[in-house]
C-alpha cells in the first residue's frame, strides 16, 4: 500500500496521541487552565473529550450510521478512548480498522477547521471523501504511478497567529522497534519569535496491535 505510506504516519501519531487523550479537545485545555468553554464546539451539548470529539458526539451520528462500524456499540461503555481503541481490534478485521483510523483522522481534521478557521464542513462529506480516498489508493497501487509510489515531500509554510496570539506546533517519531515516542513542541509570537520549545522521548503507551495495524497501511 504504497499511496499513503507518508500519511500513515500521520494516522499512527495521531491515534496514538488521542490514546493517550493528548489531543486538545475543550476539555483537556480546560484540566490545562486554559480559560476556554469546556463545551463541544461543534453540537454545544455535551464537555468535549476525545470520545466525544471524535465518535460519540451526536453531530457523528450519521457519519458512524454510514459506515456501519461497531453497529450497536454503546460509547457510553467505553471509560476512555484507549478502551474504545481496544475494543475496535477485538471487533475489526484489518481494513475496517484502517478505515476506522483515516475517518477518525478526517473528523479531527474538520473539527479543528471549524475550531480554528472558521470553516464548517458538513461531516457526512467524510463519506464522499473516504470515497475518494480510498479509490485514489486503489488506482496508485493497481498502476504503480510513480506519482503515487514516491510521493515528494511538501514541507508546509509556517503560518503566523495573529497578533497578541501564540501559536504551538508540535511534531512526534514513533521507534516502534524500541517502543518509544519522541515528541517536540514550540510556541511562537506572530513575528515568528520562540517563546518557548521543549521535546523529550516516551515509553509508547498505544496497544502494539493497534500500531501493527495501522502500519499494515503501509504495506
């Protein structure tokens, strides 16, 4: 599986970071002291968690009725997302689970446009553009373009906050062989200046299945 082999990188970081409930959702900015609502940005109804944000919030309703996945499973029985992820090995083969990854991935993705650039989309688009995703795949793998199979790097612009905002990029490695994790952060100004910066290396905490399968993407 040639098409995503740069993504799926992106794919494991990120389940294994909402593991961890290190993604910042309202209510962990909230523990954090940031002075924000604790509410879900998106249906206003219920504190944003990782759970929440990304499988049991009522706005997800359709999305998770279309894809059939883990049909009839509470979310309410599930303490943590980590407890979710566990129980999506026991009930998925190996594609559902990848599938499950890239839609979890996309709804993030368009929570934090809404959050942060204004930007609604509506969330049953996930559907057409899962399609869309996984036919690209299909086709790169089926043709072996070399447009697919060595993608180039884009190294992205920086974009600075607006004034009187910090802005936090952060970025991770995952050593699989070792277990480990190394994390990096830095705070900018709007001039692009470095308030702070910090990184350290993690025992990984994510299941090692949940990892295998997510790097089966990579074939």
């Amino acid at each position: 599986m040639k098409f995503i082999t740069t993504r799926a990188i992106k794919f494991q970081i990120f389940i294994w970071s909402a593991c961890n409930e290190w993604l910042p959702t309202m209510g962990s900015l909230v523990r954090l002291h940031v002075p924000v609502v604790e509410w879900c940005p998106v249906c206003s109804r219920e504190k944003e968690s990782v759970m929440h944000a990304l499988w049991s919030c009522s706005v997800l309703k359709m999305v998770r009725a279309r894809f059939g996945l883990l049909k009839g499973c509470a979310t309410a029985s599930f303490a943590s997302f980590k407890d979710f992820c566990s129980s999506c090995v026991d009930r998925l083969d190996e594609f559902e689970l990848c599938l499950l990854c890239v839609v979890l991935w996309r709804l993030w993705f368009i929570r934090n446009q809404a959050v942060h650039e204004r930007v609604r989309h509506d969330v049953t688009s996930v559907v057409s553009w899962l399609g869309c995703f996984f036919s690209d795949f299909r086709e790169a793998n089926k043709t072996g373009d070399p447009l697919y199979s060595t993608p180039k790097l884009v190294v992205p612009r920086w974009r600075p906050p607006d004034r009187g905002i910090y802005k936090l990029n952060t970025d991770a490695a995952v050593d699989e062989e070792n277990s480990c994790v190394g994390l990096g952060m830095i705070i900018r100004d709007h001039l692009g200046r470095v308030m702070a910066s910090s990184s350290q290396k993690v025992a990984m905490l994510v299941p090692r299945v949940w990892l295998r399968q997510l790097l089966s993407c990579k074939g």
